[in-house]
C-alpha cells in the first residue's frame, strides 16, 4: 500500500480508513480556476467538524457521527474540478450535482460513504445543496462557500470553522445538507414541506420558509419529524448508520449499499 500523506498536508486521495462501517468524508473542492484558501490543510473544515460534532452531541444527549479518520484524525481531501468557475455557477440550481458527478467520475465516490463537499465557489442560487432520495438520489452534500455574492447576505459574510464549540452558518448548514443527503426529513414527517424541511419552526436544523433561519438551531423540535419521533414506520436520523456508536438495526439511504 503506498505510503499516505500524514494529516494536515493535501491530499488528493482518500487515505486508508480507519473503519469499514459507513461514514461521512470530508472534501474541499475548487473550480479548475478557483482561488485556494487552504481549507483543508489551514484547520478550517476540521474546526467546522467539530462544532458540529459539539453540537450534535449537545442536541442528541450523546450521539456522534461516524466521520472518515486515518489513525485516528479527520480524513480530508482536496478535488480540483475540471470545470471553471464560470460554468459552474452558470448550472444555476445544480452546483451540487456537477460536484457529485465530478467527484464520482474522479473515483472519490466509495462504498456507503456520504460526502460533505466544501466548494470554495460561487453559486447564483444559494449557499449549499443536499441530495434527497429517493426523489434526488445522491450521496453529496455541499456548501457553496462564496455563493451569492451578489446577495444581501453573501454566503462567505460568515466564517468556516471559526469557533470549535459553537457552530456557525457555514458549519450547521453543512450538517443542513448532509441531513437532506439521508433522504430527510421524509415525507411521512408530519412537519416536512418544501423538499425535505420542515415548517414547525424557524430554529429547527431542517426548517425552511418565510421566517429567517434562528441559529444557533435545535435538532428536531417536538421530536416528531425526524430525530427520535417513534414512528418506526418512518426513517429517524437516530437510527441511520452514520450514527456513532452504530445502531442495532440501522439503515442506509435509498441508493446507498452496505
Ligand atoms: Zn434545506
């Protein structure tokens, strides 16, 4: 096996895991003409992880998320697109989906991993986009990091990474993402409208509407929708197997494999 890049230098290639059991790996990705901000290698993704990890430990009494490690510390690669910039944002709504596409054209698409892709480029659109299988299969979730600049609110307004223990717009709205990438929130969640958010109030992880989003979020208010709503009819993000430690009868999105 050849000889992987110690963490903290760039890599371009996955770097042996630490598990075979499903995770999340970490990606910063540029346009074929995008400006370098060193985000995988200056500290900036691994502290946004760990907000988040602070955070949904803090909001679910315990849990974590089974994350890509090489011994022992968070796995990040860097993807250099072959598409400029300029016909990136051009894909209007569906940056997302050129990222997934190129990523798994690439060979960086493996097994039942999920993918928490850092585009460190623009969008006319928004600031991120998920998959939501089964209506949009895919196992990317992406943060457009200097989306809308055009805006009232340029994406990159905010920090990534700027605190370890308290989350930021950047880092929360990746989790937002790779929430939607699971196929959440279901359609059988008594609360979900607009494509797998939910209306119940503006301070949820998943809320959309008219309201502004009131961060820091909660994990599912009123645990009805999709953390621990007790419907075992209906997937719960509680039992997914990118919960750590793996739940006992866990489950995969749709179009995701053991
Ligand atoms: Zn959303």
């Amino acid at each position: 096996m050849p000889t992987a890049a110690p963490i903290g230098q760039r890599t371009t290639v996955d770097r042996p895991d630490d598990s075979d059991l499903p995770q999340i790996h970490l990606v910063y990705a540029l346009a074929s003409d995008g400006v370098d901000r060193f985000f995988d290698t200056n500290g900036a993704i691994k502290t946004s992880v760990e907000s988040v990890r602070y955070w949904f430990r803090t909001q679910s009494s315990g849990l974590d998320l089974r994350w890509d490690t090489y011994n022992g510390e968070l796995d990040v690669t860097f993807f250099r697109l072959g598409s400029t910039e300029k016909s990136v944002t051009a894909l209007g709504a569906y940056v997302r989906d050129v990222l997934e596409q190129e990523l798994k054209a690439a060979g960086g698409i493996q097994g039942s991993k999920q993918y928490m892709v850092f585009y460190d480029g623009a969008s006319t659109y928004a600031c991120g986009g998920g998959a939501w299988p089964p209506l949009l299969y895919g196992v990317v979730g992406a943060m457009y990091l200097k989306g809308l600049p055009d805006g009232p609110v340029p994406c990159d307004s905010n920090t990534l990474g700027a605190s370890p223990t308290t989350p930021g717009y950047l880092d929360i709205a990746m989790l937002h993402e790779f929430v939607h990438s699971l196929g959440l929130t279901p359609t059988c969640a008594p609360n979900q409208h607009s494509s797998g958010h939910v209306s119940d109030s503006p301070n949820d992880l998943m809320w959309a509407g008219d309201a502004p989003w009131d961060l820091p979020p909660k994990l599912d208010i009123g645990n009805d929708d999709y953390f621990r709503h007790g419907n075992p009819d209906c997937p719960d993000l509680a039992n997914v197997g990118y919960i750590d430690p793996l739940p006992a009868d866990y489950w995969l999105p749709p179009g995701v494999s053991r």
